[in-house]
C-alpha cells in the first residue's frame, strides 16, 4: 500500500484560466491560448532525488489535449504537470524504489477545488481536498513493492462517475523492488466523454476519446521488440469502465493484479497465461510475455468493440490511394501496435509445415436470421456435400482441428461487404492474423477481403484448447450479425466427443441498438441432455461486442461445483484448477473451460446473465 502523510499547507495564487467544464472541443482560436497538453509515455520519473529524499512538485491546471494528432482537434481538460514543466496525460510519473521516502507538493491552479486519491493519510484517510489556487504537501515512506496511481476530480465524482474535463487527471505511481533495475514499460488508459446535447442547434452527440498514455489509436506510440525479447508491462485502468486486453499472436503471462492501493504479486506457481486479461475500473495489471518467434506486426487492444470502434475517431481518415486505411485505421481508441523484428542474424524465413489440412469457410448473408434483421455466417464447404446449397450458421461451424497439425483455411467472403478473420488465441504468422491493413510486415500487409474476393490463413496450432474465430473489421455489426465461431484444438490421437464434450458461443443475437444475449445462435437456447455419472467438459467463449457476462450452474436454486481447467486455452496452475462453486464472470474475448461430473440425475439450470438454459441429466 502507498502511504502518504499530509503536512502544512501553503496557500498559491490563484491562476485564473478559462475552460470548459465540460471539457469542450475546441477548433478555432483561444483568448489567452491554453497550454498544450503533452502525451506523457512514463519512461521518465518525476521529481528530484536529494539527501535519499524524493521531492515531487505538481500543479493541477487547465490545457488543451489533442488524444490524435498533435495539430488535431483539441480538447480543455484538466491535467497534471511537474512544475515548471508542460501538462501531460496521464500525469507525471512518480518512480522510486521500495524504501524511499517522497514529498510531494500538490498545487491547484484550477477554479474549482481538487479532491485527490491516491494519496491516503496516516490517520486512514482516503482523500485529500485542494482548494482553488491551495498548495497541499504530502509526505511519504513507500515501502510495498507493485502498481499504483494517483487521481482526482473537481466534483468530488468516484471513479466511476467522473466526466467531461476532470477525466484526465491521473497519473502512475511505481514501487521497484530495492537494488534492482526493472525494464518495463507503464501504459494508463484514460477515457474523456462529451455528453449529447439537444438544447443546441443542431444537436450534439455524445463524443468519447480513448487514449493510452495520452494517445489514441493510430496517433499511440508504436512498440518495437525483437524476437526473443522480455517484455514486461505496467497497465493502470484510470476510466470508468472495465477493458479486456487482448494480445495478438502470443500468449502473456499475469505477474499481478492491483486495485490502486494494494498490488498482488503472485507467485511463481500461480501465475497463469492468457491472451485476454480483463483490467476492470480502478485496477492495475502487470503482464509480461516473450516473443519466441513470428516476426511481424501485432495489436494489443481492448476487446469491447466500442471501444476501439474507428467512429470514436474525431478526425475521419482519409483513405490511401488504394482505397485502403493504413495502420488499421478502422479502429481508433484502446489501441497499441506492437512490431516483433529479427535479432540482427537471424533466419527470418518461416519454419516449414509440411503438407496442409486444406479447409474452405465462407462467409455470407442468412436473410431473416434474426427476425427483420438479417444475419450473417459462415459454412465449411465440403467436397463430400455435392450439389446441395452451403449452410450458413450462427455461429459458424466449430473448427475441430489437431494440436501440430498444419491448416489452411480459405476464407472466401459471399457478403456485400468487406470482411476479415482473426483467429483469437493462435500463435501464427502474422500476415494471417486477420487484421486489415496491419498484418504481415514490410511491404507484405494484409487487406481486408473484397466481396467475391479471398483470403488463405496459414494455420499454426502449438496448444490443445478453445479459442475462436471472428470477424476483425466492423467489429459491432458484422459479430452481432453472427460473424464468430469456436476452435476446439485436441491432441493428437484424441477424439472429440460431443456427448461429453459441449461449446458455448455466447454472443449478442440481431441489431447492435438493442442487442439480446444469444447462447450458440439462440437467445432461447434449447435444452441438451447430459450422460449421468460421467466426466463432461464445458468451453465457454465471449465473443459479443461488448459485456461482461455472469455465468452459473445449479440445481434446485443451489450451486453445484466444477473445476476450471483453462483460461484462453492455456492450463490453469494447479493452485487454480481446484474444485468450486460453479460460477464464472466472462469478459469478451476470453475462452474457459471447466470439467463437471453431475452430482445425481435431475434438471441443472445453467445461467448465462439473464438468460437461462436447462441440462437435463439423464
């Protein structure tokens, strides 16, 4: 925990600055100009180090942000700078090592009064005021390792309920482990919002700007690793709202999880793989991974496709000559791109993969699938099927394929409209990764697939799992049209049972306005029907384009037990594979699996938000 005691204060001179409260987009010119807001990476700590003493002085003011380009539109919000130095979002970077004894001076040169967190007191305070144009001082010995942050709002809103221009202000603070040198990276995510306005002519929308360290996507800075690299990272959720981070290509490894105050550092033997890690309201995650192989271009982004939708973009861009959007630019928002090279001498060629599964899947419409909205899906097509016409699925034909086993898959796009294929936990090339415009490296860059056009993903399978295939492009309409489907891996020699073995896709049924949850397709699912006295296997995915899901099992209103075996395909640590009540939240983008062997016969009742669906143990 970071401990801070509050000393005399001093009281400043009031800096009288106009703005917005609302934190107002600005195009035109400013009287007196604003400050610009600079894009802080939180590669340089604040402060002063004199006499082992770490002094940190801060102001609180008012400035104009631009989250795109830097001659873009521009924003008024409140940020945090270094005295003396520029504002930047998020706020400086408080660093040292775990021991170290920190005074901070905190000075307000906005109109309102401050409430800040982050700072507790030694009596057990949470907060500490700042008054307009007050300086506080804080003093502070900070002797627990980990994650932490520092935030504050001028209307005295939680976390939660922030808004407008106060939505910046936050800032990292980092404890490292004593006589040791960490080479990590911080990321914090930020989120502004401009609430719609119908009292004006015309009206107004709402707008949101998504940023990591200031930025958003494509403006967020770019990450170069070489293959072979220990990459660790620092992320601090400083927003309202929760973000499921998913990472391309590779799977990383969950070192902690913090909620601002204190930060878990888990063990050797509990640390557990993921491709997606849910980093909810207030939290902090550190995360590290290695790239083995697969140089190429990957993404690091939330998976809640508003997210990282390219309508947040406040500037549209403007298409290539080819008609494409570089840098994928389709998504904006939460949104890292992340560049794995060669190590200087090293074999960039592919290994060999000897002679492929060959599989076509396409993609097309399914009028009327969700009432008067019309679906679309996918089916494999099969040689052995003759003349009779595809059917098309939501969700699509699970993939059952072999652990090692090389696999093409054509995807053949039969839609009015572009489209592409991620394959959500597989560690491949990155050309076949699925998103437009930024796949592949070099000159070799993917497009999105053209209506009557196709694309041939090469298929590398490392792990035995449940993963997912889905659309990577007009991620809102075209998943809750039904664009998605499940990848079970088996080992080889092992066969897959469907008696004993069951997926649950769980995505939004229909229109992205007023979206129901659908459990394989089905927002009433129908019942299925279990073997008694046996072992099952249960693989849930959350592919919607939005929202975290609660998921229960029980019989007669109590809670049955199963045991949880993997997480975005990857093996739970022995610590975390034990027997518990049946109860599972699923963020979007996650895969679990879990083992259940029916207690006695009778009717289970499997909840999945509010949706219900009857196993009936026979």
């Amino acid at each position: 925990m970071v401990r801070f005691v509050e000393s005399a204060c001093l009281v400043a001179l009031v800096f009288a600055l106009p703005h917005g409260s609302a934190g107002q987009e600005v195009d035109g010119p400013h009287e007196p100009p604003l400050s610009t807001i600079q894009a802080n990476d939180n590669r340089t700590p604040a402060g002063i180090l004199k006499n082992g003493v770490v002094r940190v002085e801060l102001d609180a003011a008012m400035g104009m942000w631009h989250p795109e380009a830097d001659d873009g539109i521009g924003l008024q919000v409140m940020a945090f700078r270094e005295r003396g130095k520029p504002l930047h979002i998020p706020g400086p970077l408080i660093r040292v090592p775990v021991g170290t004894d920190v005074e901070i001076s905190i000075r307000n040169l906005l109109k309102e009064p401050l409430v800040l967190h982050g700072f507790p007191t030694s009596g057990g305070a949470d907060t500490v005021q700042v008054a307009a144009g007050e300086t506080r001082r804080l003093n502070s010995r900070l002797d627990h390792e980990g994650t932490f942050y520092y935030w504050a709002s001028s209307t005295n809103a939680t976390l939660k309920r922030r808004s407008g221009a106060e939505t910046q202000l936050a800032g990292a603070i980092v404890v490292d482990p004593a006589g040791r040198a960490v080479d990590d990276r911080v990321f914090v995510m930020t989120r502004w919002d401009q609430p719609p306005d119908t009292t004006v002519s015309p009206p107004t929308e709402e707008r949101v700007a998504l940023a990591i360290n200031g930025k958003s996507w494509p403006h967020t800075e770019r990450l170069t690793y070489a293959i072979g690299d220990s990459v660790h990272w620092r992320w601090i959720n400083a927003t309202d709202r929760a973000h499921p981070m998913h990472l391309h290509g590779y799977f990383f490894r969950v070192d902690s999880k913090g909620d601002g105050r204190v930060d878990t550092l888990y063990a050797p033997p509990a640390r557990r793989l993921a491709v997606t890690e849910d980093i909810r309201r207030g939290q902090t995650a550190t995360l590290s991974w290695q790239p083995p192989f697969h140089a190429g271009n990957w993404l690091f982004h939330c998976h809640l496709s508003f997210h990282v939708s390219g309508d947040l973009r406040l500037t549209p861009p403007v298409p290539d000559s080819d008609g494409s959007h570089g840098d994928a630019q389709h998504m904006a928002g939460l949104v890292l791109g992340v560049h794995v090279v060669p190590r200087e001498g090293q074999a960039t060629a592919l290994p060999a993969r000897g002679t492929p599964r060959l599989l076509r899947l396409v993609a097309a419409p399914i009028p009327g699938r969700f009432g008067t909205v019309d679906g679309m899906g996918f089916a494999l097509e099969d040689d052995a099927r003759g003349n009779e016409p595809l059917q098309h699925s939501v969700p699509g034909p699970m993939l059952l394929l072999t652990r090692d086993e090389p696999v093409d898959v054509r995807v053949v796009n039969q839609l009015s409209e572009p489209t592409s294929v991620h394959w959500h936990g597989l560690e491949l090339d990155s050309y076949s990764d699925g998103v437009p415009d930024w796949s592949g490296s070099g000159a070799k860059i993917a497009r999105a697939i053209a209506p009557g056009d196709s694309f041939t993903a090469e298929l590398t399978l490392k792990r035995a799992g449940t993963y997912i295939y889905h659309s990577h492009l007009q991620d809102i309409r075209q998943l809750s049209r039904g664009l998605y489907g499940a990848i079970v891996i088996l080992e080889p020699g092992q066969r897959f049972d469907p008696a004993t073995d069951h997926v649950f896709a769980l995505g939004w049924g229909g229109g992205d306005e007023e979206p129901h949850i659908a459990v394989n397709g089905d927002s009433t699912p129908p019942p299925l029907d279990l073997a008694g006295g046996t072992t099952h296997r249960l693989r849930f995915l959350n592919i919607a384009p939005a929202g975290g899901l609660p998921v229960s099992l029980s019989k007669d209103s109590l809670p049955v037990t199963w045991r949880p075996l993997a997480k975005d395909g990857a093996d739970l640590p022995p610590s975390q594979s034990t027997s518990r009540p049946a109860r599972l939240f699923i963020q979007v983008g996650e895969t679990a699996d879990f083992e259940f062997t029916p207690p006695s016969r009778g009717d289970y009742h499997l909840r999945i938000a509010k949706r219900s669906m009857l196993l009936r143990v026979r």
